[in-house]
C-alpha cells in the first residue's frame, strides 16, 4: 500500500547534525579568537612596556585563559536558559546577575591559577575593597559584552531558522495546492471515473447519476478548499467518502469501506486534502497486495483533545527499493503528508505507520 520514505527522515536528522556541528564551531572560533584578540589588545594598550616581562604576560594570559574557562561554564547555563520565550528585559537581568556572579569566579578562579602556575598573584597581595570592586566591575562588564554578544548571535540564528521555516512552509503551501491541483485533475482518476460513468449510463442510469454527483462534490470540495489551510474534518471527511463511492462503484464488491467516526472528532481543524494521499495509496498499492475484497478502515477519534486518525487497509507493504514500488509510484505521497503535519503542527503531532503481515496502517495524532 504504502510507500516507505526513511530517507526523508534521514535527511533532516542530517541537516539538524550539520546545523548543530556549524554552530558549535562558529562559536569555537569566535570565542577563542575574542578571546585572543583581547588578551593581545589589552597587552599593547596596557603592559606594553613589559613586553620583555615574563611574569607579567604570563599572569595576563593565564587571567584571560581563565575568563575564557568561565565562558565556557557560562554557555552551559545559557544552553539550559529557555531563552526563546522569555522577554528580553528578563533576559538581560539574567545576563546582568549572571555577569556579576561569575565575574567574582573568574577573579578567583585567576588568582588560584596564578598560584598554581607559580606566579605571585599582585593582585591578591596589594588587594584592597576598591581594586576588588574594581576588578569586579572590569570582569562584569566583559561578561555582560560576551553575553549579549552570545545572545544576539542566538536570537539571529533563530531570526535565520524562522525565515527559513516560513519560506519552507510557503513552499509547501505552495506544493500542497499543486498536489490539490493533480488531485482535481488527476487524469487517470478521471479517466476511471468517466469510463465507469460511461458504462453505467447504459446498463444502470440511476446509478451513473449518483457516481456523477460524487465526482462533481468531490471536485467541488477540491476547488472550494484550495485555499484554505484548516478545514474541519467533517469536510475533509465527506470529500473522503465522495473519493470512496467512486472508488466502489469502480470495483464494486472487490473494495468494503468500513467508518468508526466519533462525532467529537468531526470539528477538529486538519489541514486541507491532508487525508487523501493517504486513502489513494490504500487503494493503489492495497489492490496490488491484497486478497479481494480489498478492506479500507477509517477510524477517527479525540482522545484528551488529541485528534487521533487511524486508516487502515488489507494488504502489504511497499517498501521504496522494491520493483513493485518502482513501476507503480514515485513516493511523494506521504513525503507530502509528513511535511505537511511538520509545518502544520510542529512539535503537535505523530505520524508513524504498522505494517502487520497482511494489512498496513497510517496513523496520524494531533495536539489541539
């Protein structure tokens, strides 16, 4: 029945891991070359007549080195910071108090260094209340410019991500209503829809009267909902059952079509003409593998405001490398599906498949 897509899964684990990767390393290369340059600028504006100094150049770099080991212990705690949702005056209070904090680390931290590398700290030794809040102030300020930095570097990561997001959601808003397109115009449905109605004509009029009402509600359920993203399931439901009459009077006792609807379930907000790749494989790929008659079940619940879909049919499954699969599609379908439920209901949704030994079933669960 179904077209099995694990690359498509592979492929976004793929893009998230290189995503990952490159901001880890930008953020490597920034912070140690920051780092660096201001060890160096600090240097030639402050102890440029001690460039032949060793003691002092190496306590200067060992107090960089240590404000470079508190970044990192920061970013820790700012990873853990749930940042997106939080107000920006929020934010920079926490980045004040944090700045404070481990500005007086940083000024412990360095002088325990020093002490461990065997260099006398001149700072402990002359240190008094004002150098301390002196030293204090200085390390604060440092922290707080690497802060917002570190967050500003962040919140344009995410500017990047969204825009990207809402480019990819208007492509496939864009891809959805040329699926919607194929879908109206389908030659081959049509094609089988029309031969049938032609044969009926002569044999059985009532009946080609009611599979001509089908064909022109389904179609015009396709052109209504074009533009429409959410539509209740009820709607999504009867183009549904319009797609299956036709489909019946097409096969006649080779396909049962079984419904288990809960009412609670019909005003649910899906996405438009999200179902209907979904039955057209059933029957596609279901009549190829399964035994006659073909069974169809559509099952549909709202379980704890959890829209939950079941679609279920006689048959095996199609796996993508396989011959079969080769000559009967090319694998768009539930790709559609699942990018579609992504941009949809991001983080709100499941969408997994049960291949049994003789019948396949797609399930689709939405948080309200």
């Amino acid at each position: 029945m179904f077209l099995c897509d694990f690359n498509l899964i592979y492929i976004y684990a793929e893009v998230n891991v290189k995503e990952n990767i490159t901001k880890n390393k930008l953020f490597w290369i920034l912070n140690i070359s920051g780092w660096i340059l201001l060890y160096l600028l600090y240097q030639v504006l402050y102890y440029r007549s001690s460039i032949d100094d060793f003691s002092k150049i190496a306590s200067l770099f060992i107090s960089y080195l240590s404000g470079f080991l508190i970044t990192l212990l920061v970013r820790v705690i700012y990873k853990k910071l749930n940042y997106v949702y939080k107000p920006i005056p929020q934010i920079l209070i926490a980045i004040l108090v944090s700045s404070v904090i481990f500005a007086n680390f940083w000024f412990w931290f360095d002088i325990a260094l020093t002490y461990l590398f065997g260099f006398s700290s001149q700072v402990f030794e002359s240190l008094t209340i004002n150098r301390y809040f002196s030293y204090i102030w200085s390390n604060s300020f440092v922290l707080f410019a690497w802060s917002s930095l570190y967050f500003g570097i962040k919140f344009w990561y995410q500017f990047q991500s969204q825009l990207k997001k809402t480019e990819e959601a208007e492509s496939l808003a864009q891809t959805a209503q040329l699926q919607m397109l194929r879908y109206q115009l389908n030659p081959h449905f049509l094609f089988n829809s029309l031969n049938s109605i032609r044969a009926l004509v002569e044999e059985d009029k009532k009946r080609a009267k009611e599979m001509i009402t089908e064909l022109s509600e389904f179609l015009r359920y396709s052109l209504l909902s074009k533009n429409n993203s959410n539509v209740p399931f009820k709607d999504e439901l009867e183009a549904i059952r319009h797609y299956l009459a036709i489909e019946k009077t097409r096969f006649e006792e080779n396909l049962i079509v079984e419904y288990d609807i809960n009412p609670n379930a019909e005003n649910f907000p899906v996405l438009s003409f999200l179902i209907h790749p979904i039955i057209e494989n059933a029957i596609k790929y279901g009549m190829q593998t399964s035994t006659k008659p073909l069974k169809i079940k559509v099952s549909a619940n709202v379980d704890n405001n959890k829209f939950i879909l079941n679609i279920s049919n006689s048959g095996n499954w199609f796996e993508r490398d396989s011959d079969s699969f080769n000559l009967t599609g090319t694998g768009t379908g539930l790709d559609n599906v699942k990018r579609r439920l992504e941009n949809g209901f991001p983080n709100k949704h499941k969408f997994f498949i049960d291949k049994n030994n003789g019948s396949v079933s797609v399930n689709i669960e939405i948080e309200n």
